[in-house]
C-alpha cells in the first residue's frame, strides 16, 4: 500500500466505482489503477489524468502521489515583483542589450519634466536624457519622485 493507492480507494469509494470504472472514466489503462496497488506511484501527467477524470483537485493528486509538498500545493502563483525604480529615456547601454534597471517596459516613466534638476549633479536633463527615478521622502513627509541621470548614478556607486 502506498499514499497514492490510500489515494485512489478514497476517491474511488467516494464517487462509488470501481477501479475498472473510474480508469474507463479517467482514460487511463485498465491495468493502470491494478498497477498502483503493488505501490507503482504513476507519472505526473497520469496522476493529473485520474485526479481530473474523477474531478477531483489536481493539485490534491500531486501532492497524494508524493510529486509535489503540501506547501507547494498551497502556495499562490508568486506575485511578479514589481521594482520600485522607474526608468526614462531610451534604454541603455542599447534597445537590444539593456541593462537590468531598464529591461521592463513596464516601469519605463515620462522624462523629467522640464526645468527638474538631476538630484546627483544638479543640471537640468536635455530632452533625450536617460536615467531613473528615485522616490524621496520631503520634509513634510510626502513622498515625491526625484530623476537622476544613469551616469550619475553609475558613477556614485563607482566612486
Ligand atoms: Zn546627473
């Protein structure tokens, strides 16, 4: 007897047939289920194939199999985490080959506004600048967006 053949007599006693049934149901060879109770665990995909035929959790089958842990059965999709850094201008070092801070369209922001001051050298950003921006925290404790040229940067974290 294994977790996975305690598994299938479960689910088979519960939808009320027999083995023969349910591999009928489920698609999978006859032999299949017969096989499982000499303690043959099946592959993933027909371990996914029985769960799903019997309409049971797919998930639950995986972990019953010993395939996957209860945690990772439980576990949300991870969340994509999103960067705090925004970026601006044309991608560097080139559009083909970016470096990491400007891989992802998806934080790419407007340029700085004009008159707004790169907050490491202090000069005003031409149009065409590249850069990031660097959320700050004011004196009144209102969080505002300062812009910094990317060679600015990369030279403070050379120096
Ligand atoms: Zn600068």
């Amino acid at each position: 007897m294994s977790r996975w053949y305690d598994y299938v007599q479960r689910v088979l006693r519960e939808h009320g047939i027999s083995a023969a049934a349910a591999a009928r149901q489920a698609g999978l060879a006859g032999a299949g289920i017969h096989n499982w109770k000499n303690g043959t665990r099946p592959y993933a995909a027909l371990a996914v194939r029985f769960a799903r035929g019997m309409g049971e959790n797919v998930l639950e089958a995986l972990v019953e199999c010993e395939l996957i842990t209860e945690d990772e059965a439980a576990r949300p999709p991870e969340k994509r985490k999103r960067s705090t850094v925004k970026w601006f201008g044309e991608p560097w070092p080139s559009d083909e080959s970016r470096a990491p801070v400007c891989e992802d369209d998806a934080d790419r922001v407007d340029p700085p506004p004009a008159g707004e001051q790169c907050v490491l050298c202090g000069e005003l950003f031409p149009p065409d600048a590249q850069g990031i921006t660097l959320p700050h925290l004011s004196a009144d404790l209102k969080t505002d967006i300062r812009y910094a040229h990317i060679e600015c940067i990369v030279q403070n974290v050379g120096a």
